[in-house]
C-alpha cells in the first residue's frame, strides 16, 4: 500500500455544524426554563438544574472561542512546518488548555477579592482558590488523558472503517508521554509538601521552557526528514512504495517512519499540482465562528485578531464558569475543590476533546493523543504556576498553605494516589501495540469512572 489512511474527504470539518448549533439552542432554551421555573417557585433541584445547564452553555461557549483559536494555531503549525506530534503538543495544546488558565487565576482572584481584611483570611482565601485551581488542573488532566483517547478511540471505529483504530507513534510515548510523567511526578512530590512555595511555580516554568526547545529541536528534524523524503520522490516518483522510500533513506543513515513518508508524498503532489496548474488562484483557508456559519479568511493579517478576540471570549466564560463551580459548591454543602476536580474540569476539557477529535479524522493520530499530553504538561507546568505567582503575588509571596486544620485539603491525599495509578494504568493501555482500539477506550471510559465515584464520595466525606 503506497499511502496511508487518510481522513474520509467527504467529509467537511469547516462546514457549518448544524448539530453544535442545535444542541447549543437546545442548552440556552433549556436553561431558561429552570431559570424561569426557579423565579417562579425557588427550589433547591430548579436551582441545581440551572447551574447544570448554564455549565453546560458556557462549556458550548469556551468551545467555540478556542475553535478559532485551534484553527490558527494549526495555520501557524503547517506555514511553519511543525509535525503533528510537536504542534498537538505546543500549539493545540495552548489553545485548548487557555480555558484552564484562566479558571485558574480568576479561582485565585475570585477568592481572594471576597475575603476579609485580616491577613488570616486573605491566605485562607487565597489557599481555597488555589485549591480550587489544583483541582481543575487534576481532573482536566484526569479527563485530558483518559477521555480524550478513548473519545477518539469510539469516534474513529466508526467513522473511520479502513483503519477503525487509534496508531500512536513511539515518539508520542516516549517524549510527550514521559515528559508527562516526570511533571505530574514533581506536582505529587509538591503536593505532598504542606504549602506550595512561589519557587515551584518557577521550577515548572523552566521546566516548560526545557521541554519546548525539545519539541523544536524535533520539529527541526523532522523538516529535514521531509525535504529528504521529498528529494527521494523526486528521483523515484510519487508512485514509489513507502518501504522503498524508507530502506533508501536509512540507506543513508535517515531513519524515517512511514507517517512522515505519506506526508512528504502528499506535499510533493501537492507542489507538483501547482507546478501543472496555469491559473494562479490560492485557496484561501478560512476560520469558522458561530459553529462555522461565519468565515473569515486566514492569512497573517487577521490570525492575530483572531487569537486575542479568542482570548478575551474564552476568559470571560471561565469567569462565569468559576463563579457557577463556587455557587454549585455552595448549594450542595461541599468543598468547592470536588466541584471543580470534576465540573469545571471537564467545562473547560471540552475544546481539547473537540480538537484531537478533529485531528484524528484528518488522519493525525499521533497528534490528537500527543494533544491530550501536551495539554496536560501545559497544566501542570502553566496553568498552575501562573496563578501560584498570581496568589504569591496578592498575599505578600507567602506560601500556599495545603493544609485545613493541620490535615491535608480535603481530597487532595486521593488525588495524589488516583493520579499515579491512572497515569499508568492509561500509558500501559495505550503503549500495548501503540494501538488504541473500540475496546480499549471502553476500559479507558471505566477508569474515568472511578476518577467520578472518587469526587462523589469525597464530597460525600466518605473518602479522603
């Protein structure tokens, strides 16, 4: 088989998404009548359902802001040249984990804006924000790394009848998979202190800064590999098979593997088509707002508007959406960091799903998990440092206390326990023959069940 798989082309990922559409009118629609239905009668189940609901259309909300700004990103990441693996693992990553920054700093912000004067209750308050935002973080990268494969799993068995299964690259594991095992190693060794120093927050930032002049340092071998791939074409024609091409680079001392291979196939078409065409006219790659009903066309002038318009819609819905985690919290009694270990988590886990969704129907298996994993070191590393300082800042760079009446925050020792099992348990499922298969994402789907039952019971005060 010369080509590999690709993404079905009937299908039309820009095309308008008349079920988003739908299912968002349905939310408002829906959330208006337990609103209404509250007005008229308060009721502690009309209140819950409102709070549901409007979780629900502000998650629809962050979504379609960081659409777009996925969009661009994958721009950026094919004008430049970056692989799938790298730019799932820095560009989408960005896009889809802003959501989680932001619920992060407003939590800190939020909290300590309605505390008192005194010094006590501005630490305590700036620890329960902080709480809050590990909490999110946590179970983002719960969801990020259990959900989002096994969603892509489910989806493209279906969808995808040629090759119904997920393939994985070595490099996926072995870079962007350890890289997030040695972060979520140090956070564990961080949480087991009994505050969190402003100085981690820095360490992690390094660390960050450590791990992405890697992913460049692929991205650069990897063009390299391309333009050889492409000169071998040139001597052999695109219709030479991908083992060929690949025993006569390694003749050469290029080890190159076949999904680079089908790319610079594809590429070296691509310029070939251009080469025999007389008419001059681009195809102009466009952004999809509104569920894809509006499109703007992307080139260098407007892919910056479209980030920071981008930027300040998903900012804003995580303001309200931390506000409706801290009101739910407040209406069922329970500490607001087992609300947002799962409701704020996965509102603001939606775009990163949406994304590598998106990514493997086009093919890019290696990039919608490397996605998930990058996102997650971009939570631990970003999204939780930058509020750290944020919260170190406001209360006179004094430490984070995680400590509530000289006991660890409630949930937080499950956390730790919880997040070290599951990180293996999935690395060991996805590592098994690189493959992640139908049944594969239903075990998967089960683990993210127990993750659930431990927010339910923990709440509960039935577990720590």
């Amino acid at each position: 088989m010369n080509q590999a798989p690709t993404a079905i082309e009937e299908d039309d990922d820009d095309g308008p998404s008349l079920i988003g559409l739908v299912v968002a009118i349905i939310s408002v629609i829906t959330m208006g009548v337990f609103w209404s239905l509250n007005q008229a009668a308060p009721n502690f189940w009309w209140v819950i359902l409102f709070l549901f609901t409007e979780v629900i259309v502000i998650s629809i909300v962050i979504w379609q802001a960081c659409d777009p700004f996925a969009d661009v990103a994958q721009w950026i990441g094919d004008v430049f040249q970056v692989p799938g693996s790298v730019r799932g693992a820095t560009l989408d990553a960005i896009a889809s984990s802003m959501p989680e920054l932001f619920c992060g700093i407003f939590f800190v912000l939020v909290a300590i804006s309605v505390a008192g004067d005194s010094e006590a209750a501005l630490l305590n308050a700036g620890a329960e924000g902080y709480g809050s935002t590990i909490a999110t973080c946590a179970g983002s990268a719960v969801y990020n790394m259990i959900l989002i494969p096994a969603a892509c799993a489910i989806f493209i068995s279906f969808y995808r009848k040629n090759r119904p299964t997920i393939d994985v690259d070595d490099e996926v594991i072995s870079r962007d998979g350890m890289w997030f095992v040695g972060c979520e190693m140090l956070l564990i060794l961080f949480l087991f202190q009994d505050a969190m120093q402003w100085w981690m927050a820095i360490t992690f930032l390094g660390l960050y800064c450590v791990y992405v002049v890697q992913l460049f340092r692929d991205a650069k071998r990897y063009r390299y590999k391309l333009a050889e791939a492409k000169k071998v074409f040139e001597q052999l024609g695109a219709e030479c098979h991908t083992k060929e091409v690949v025993k006569s680079l390694s003749q050469n001392g290029v080890r190159i593997s076949h999904t680079v291979v089908v790319k610079a196939r594809q590429e070296f078409l691509e310029n070939s088509d251009t080469d025999d065409s007389n008419d001059n006219d681009e195809s102009t790659e466009s952004v999809g707002l509104f569920f894809g009903y509006v499109n703007i066309p992307l080139n260098h002038t407007t892919a910056w508007p479209i980030i920071i318009a981008s930027t300040i819609v998903a900012a804003t819905a995580c303001y309200f959406l931390v506000e409706v985690t801290r009101q739910t919290a407040a209406e069922l009694a329970v500490p607001t960091f087992f609300v947002a270990v799962i409701l704020a988590a996965a509102a603001s886990s939606v775009p990163d799903t949406f994304l590598s969704i998106g990514s493997a129907m086009r093919g890019d298996d290696s990039g919608a998990v490397s996605n998930a994993f990058g996102s997650n070191i971009f939570d631990i590393c970003i999204c939780l440092s930058i509020p750290l300082l944020v919260n170190s800042y406001l209360t006179g760079w004094q430490p984070v206390s995680l400590l509530q009446d000289g006991e660890p925050i409630a949930g937080l020792t499950g956390l730790r326990i919880l997040l070290v099992v599951l990180t293996l348990v999935t690395l060991a499922i996805i590592w098994h023959n690189r493959q992640l298969t139908r049944n594969k994402a239903f075990v998967l789907c089960g683990l993210y069940g127990i993750f659930i039952l431990y927010a339910v019971l923990g709440s509960l005060g039935i577990m720590f």
